[in-house]
C-alpha cells in the first residue's frame, strides 16, 4: 500500500484501497468480495454523476463533489 495526499492505493495496479480521515474510512464496494448489509450511509458525494437509474438516499446529506476542501500540503 502507498499513500499520496492521504489516499491510499496498490503501487502494482493503482486501485484505490482506502482514505482514512478521522474516524471515517471510505472504501470501494466493488473491491469487497461480500457488500456489507449493516452499514447506512450518513451521506452521498458526486451525486450529480449519480445514474439515472439510482435512487437517492433520503436520509443522507448530499454533496455535489467532495465533503471536505481539497488537500493542500
């Protein structure tokens, strides 16, 4: 694992394994061999490049791009 501006990835293939900020650790679902059935997001980001075809959590905080301002070393 590597990590450049707080995000963590494979140095072989460059998939994006975890960004670890606070207590939050966000991590791609498609990368998990079983999706979690436990876990209720809090909130969504990107959602105007969400799919038409997927509905929009009414209980979670939605952001146009990223929660938090870009990091700047």
């Amino acid at each position: 694992m590597k990590t450049f501006a707080r995000r963590s990835f494979c140095p072989q293939c460059g998939s994006h394994i975890a960004w670890l900020r606070g207590n939050e650790a966000e991590i791609m679902l498609g990368s998990l061999d079983m999706a979690p059935s436990d876990l209720i997001p809090d909130y969504e980001l990107s959602v105007p490049r969400r799919e038409n075809w997927l509905m929009a959590l009414p209980w979670a905080e939605q952001f146009a791009g990223d929660r938090f301002p870009p990091f700047d070393p």
